[in-house]
C-alpha cells in the first residue's frame, strides 16, 4: 500500500450517473487487474473505495457510479484537481489460471475492473469473450472499449432496451476455460450456480479503512474469515460460502 496524491486530469460522465476520471500519480503499487484505490474525498470521514479500471504510465482510470455524497463530490471534480489516495490494495486477479478462451462477467460497476483485465490477457494471446450487464440502454458503457481490444463482446439488458433481454448468464457462451466475473451479490450468486467451470469472484463491500485493520468487511470462507479489502476483493470459486 501506499499513499501519494494523484490529480485530476479529466472527468466525464459516460452513462447514467456514471463517470470516468483520469488521474494522474505513483501507479507503481498497482500491479493486478481487480485491485482498488483508497480516495480521500472532501470533508468525507471514510475514504472511498474504487476498482482500478486501467494504467497507463501514470495515468490512472477510474470509472464510477454515483450514489451518494462521496461519489457526487467526485462527479464533481475539475482538471487540475488533487486527491490523496491509496494505492495498491486488495489482491487482484489471478491470470494464471485463465486458460486459452476466458470469459468475463461484469455487471453494472463491476464493469470497469474487467477492462484492465481483459487487456493483459489479450495481450496474453488468449481468446476473451465479454458479456456486460445493465439495467437498461442508457446505462451501458464500455462495450465499445473491450471491442477495440480485440474481446468478443455481448451485451445484455434486464428491461430488453438494448442487446440481450436478461441478465449475464443469460448470455453464457457454449464454450470457456474459466471465468472472471464483478458485480452486484445477486448477480454473483447467479454466476456461481450456472458456470460450468472454476472461476474468480470480485465482491462490492462496504469497507471502513480498506487496508485490513478494521476487520469490518470480514467474510466467512471455506478457509476461515477473509477480509474483503485485504484478502479480496477476489475470492475462488471453490472457497466461497453464501450466506442468506
């Protein structure tokens, strides 16, 4: 982990109540695909966690949703901009594991961290396929980036406005060697019960320090309580314990 100050050198919305910043600062410490920064945002007591979306040198893209006070502030944020952030944390995803033909899962703001991943593992020479999730039409984004990287890409929609009427594992392909999937519980829990393979989940939580050492965001697992923003945010398919 560490901790420097990254300013903004862009900020634009892109879909309903989402918004991508560039930022520009010490990448260095992030170093997998599915890890989070730490954002000091205004008067704000907890800092606000945000998956990596990509790196580029010292430019670092995040892409966000509005929800409340924290994120708005954000929206808000002009070029020239500083945040004190934390970089390096969680444990990423594993791409050893991915196969020659991975699939990835992503619904809603579990979106952004499937972009760097499916960058590396293109640049890998394997064969990406892509369905991304949302509500409706005008909340899409990103489907036209993943494309340019060379991924095949679906679509879906739970209100049938644009691509495939349904949910993710509505568009699961014949065919993958593994799977890597981000979103909302709900959806992560449909993942698990229909995937034909092992796989990696990367959990939204709740954190208050996002380092490890409130313990606030502990899970139950196979192995024993892991914390969410240490251990995780990625979690194996076979160590997963749903709880109701």
């Amino acid at each position: 982990m560490k901790q420097s100050i990254f300013k903004v050198i862009s900020n634009e919305k892109i879909a309903k109540s989402v918004y991508k910043m560039i930022l520009s600062g010490d990448t260095s410490e992030i170093t997998s695909p599915g890890q989070f920064v730490n954002l000091l945002v205004g008067t704000c007591f907890l800092r606000r966690p945000v998956s990596v979306c990509d790196v580029n040198g010292d430019a670092l893209t995040l892409v966000y949703k509005v929800v409340g006070t924290g994120t708005k502030l954000m929206s808000k944020a002009a070029p020239g901009e500083e945040f004190d952030t934390l970089t390096g944390l969680g444990n990423g995803y594993d791409l050893t594991l991915s196969g020659e033909n991975p699939l990835l899962l992503g619904g809603g703001v579990g979106v952004p961290p499937l972009y760097m991943l499916a960058k590396k593992l293109v640049s890998q020479g394997k064969k990406v396929s892509v369905v991304l999730g949302f509500n409706t039409k005008e909340e899409v984004f990103y489907e036209d980036e993943f494309k340019a990287l060379g991924a095949d890409v679906t679509v879906t929609t739970a209100d049938g406005s644009y691509g495939v009427k349904g949910f993710v594992t509505d568009a699961l392909p014949a065919d993958y060697s593994y799977f890597y999937t981000c979103g909302p519980e709900p959806m992560l829990k449909a993942v698990f019960k229909k995937t034909a393979t092992s796989g990696q989940f990367s959990f939204e939580e709740r954190m208050g320090c996002g380092f490890g050492a409130c313990m606030g965001c502990s899970c139950k697992t196979v192995t024993g309580y892991k914390r969410i923003c240490k251990e995780g945010p990625v979690l194996k398919k076979e160590e997963i314990i749903w709880e109701d």
